[in-house]
C-alpha cells in the first residue's frame, strides 16, 4: 500500500501506510491478569486485512471494568482509532446468572461453567481464555473501529461484555485456525488467509 497525500483531513479514507498499532499494557494487582500478552496483540494486528486496522493507533490493555448492571466489559471503544481489553479474574469467574447462549458461547470456546446457586463459576485453560478474548473481544474491537472509521457510529463504548452474547457466527474452521495461530509460533495467518 502507498501513502496518499490527504490535504491533512483527518477521517480521509484514502490509503494509508500501515503503521502497527501501539500495544500499550498496563500493570495489575495480582488477582487480575491479561488474557492476551502485548506480542500476542501484534501478531493477530499483523495478520489482519489492512483495511480492518488502518487507523488504529493503539490497543491498551487495562485494568478490570464493570458496566451499570456490575457486569464485567471484556472489551471498549474509546473512539476510531483506540481499542481497549479489559482484565478478567486471575481465578474461576463467579458471576451472576448467564443466558443460556452465553453459556453455550462460553464452552464452544472451552470454558467450563458451573451453576453455584444464583450464579455461574466459570473457569478457563490458558488457551481457551486466549482464543476466546481474540475471537471474541479482540476481533469485534477492531471490527468496531473499522466500522466507526467508516462513518457507522455505535452508541455506547462496550464492544464486549460477560453476559451479552456474541451476535458472531464463527464457524469451526476459523477457531481451529486461530487456535492453531495462537499456539504457534508459526506463521499460522498465512493458512487463514489462504482459506478466505
């Protein structure tokens, strides 16, 4: 892709040299974590189409967030060109009652779910939560952007949050390739894009 000259407008569709987004992390109290590390952010940017990520300027990983329900965000939208990922638990997920679509979301992507009284505990292997943050929280955060950058506004800032399902349909030939992505070091991106 060649640089366009734009007149210096800012929101210019014209194309634009991809530059790779900041990853920008944040420091936890130790009961949190970051599902997805910094170099795992970079290399699923890396592999996306360049019209998806152009304008992003940064990913940030931060801190826990919770929205007016006490519900927790997994992802946000801070405007075009800003995606933010929010940290989860460190332990099982004690959380309130969810829908039966989330909890059929949630074990496509491998979490084990229990019922415990009013609520559900919801416990992940590495992997899983990795997979299921890119596909399900990364993934619709750049998408927002790119839709953001076309003019398409959405209200609010949560691009994900614990309870809402996804309205994604992901078929299982792109989890197995993410997966596949996300546990090699190989470049698994070329197979995804040669299958599109």
């Amino acid at each position: 892709m060649t640089a366009t000259n734009n007149g210096g407008r800012d929101g210019d569709l014209a194309p634009q040299p991809r530059r790779p987004a900041r990853v920008i992390v944040t420091p936890l109290a130790a009961s949190h974590l970051h599902p997805l590390g910094k170099r795992d952010v970079q290399r699923v940017l890396a592999v996306l189409p360049d019209d998806s990520v152009a304008g992003l300027r940064s990913v940030t990983l931060l801190g826990t967030q919770c929205d007016e329900r006490g519900r927790l965000v997994l992802g946000s939208f801070r405007r075009p060109g800003f995606v933010r990922l929010h940290a989860v638990p460190a332990g099982p997920w004690r959380v309130p009652a969810l829908g039966a679509d989330d909890v059929a979301e949630l074990r496509r992507f491998g979490a084990r779910i229990e019922h415990r009284g009013n609520g559900h505990v919801v416990t992940w292997a590495p992997a899983a939560l990795r997979l299921f943050t890119v596909v399900g929280v990364l993934l619709p955060g750049v998408a927002r952007h790119h839709r953001e950058r076309l003019g398409h506004a959405e209200p609010g800032t949560a691009v994900r949050v614990l309870g809402d399902a996804s309205p994604w349909v992901v078929s299982d030939l792109a989890l197995s390739q993410w997966s596949a992505f996300l546990a090699g070091g190989r470049d698994g991106g070329a197979a995804m894009r040669a299958e599109s």
